[in-house]
C-alpha cells in the first residue's frame, strides 16, 4: 500500500490597512488622550485655540492646530469670557468639514 501524504494548501491571508486619524477638540494643554492613541499607532490632530499657542508638531503622530471648530470659517471670532477665556482673544474657526479637508495642511 502507498503512504498517504498531507496535501499543503498554501494559506493565503488578505489584509486590509485602515489609517487611525482622530481629532481632538479643546484639549487646554491635556495631550494624555492623544498620546495614549499615537501610542496605538493613530495620527492625531489637536485643536485649541484658547492655548495661545502656534501650529506645532506635539509628537511623532500628533499635530496641534491653533484652531478651533464652529459653525462658520472665521479668522475672528471673538469668544466669551469664562473659566478658559480670561482676556479678550480672536480665534481662528474652522467647520467640521473644512477640518477633514485641510487639518494636515
């Protein structure tokens, strides 16, 4: 009688990349969740305008925008006074969509 052999099927494995983009929104200094998802790999875009601070890249995977998100584009929006907001600023807004379009740039 002849042995009988396994056959070897070759295994074939389909992998789909997805890109992890978050975006965070009126972080007032506090990176921890934006590092904790560049960690796993995410790129991440943080937005605050109350910060007084310039466009910088944070980290590796995370870039902060002087920025904030409204219902209008606007280079001037004045905010109300509050527990952020001590003295009298103009905020650079931005919509939702025009974020997802133009945040890397």
């Amino acid at each position: 009688m002849e042995e009988l052999k396994p056959r070897v099927q070759p295994l074939v494995i389909n992998v789909i990349v997805v890109a992890c983009i978050k975006y965070s929104f009126m972080i007032n200094f506090e990176f921890s969740f934006d590092d904790a998802m560049a960690e796993r790999g995410c790129t991440v875009y943080s937005f605050d305008p109350s910060m007084g601070v310039t466009d910088h890249k944070h980290s590796s995977r995370v870039y902060f925008k002087n920025m904030g998100i409204g219902a209008k584009d606007v280079d001037d929006f004045i905010p109300n006074f509050d527990g952020y907001v001590q003295l009298t600023q103009r905020w650079k807004m931005r919509t939702l969509k025009s974020i997802l379009k133009n945040a890397w740039s």
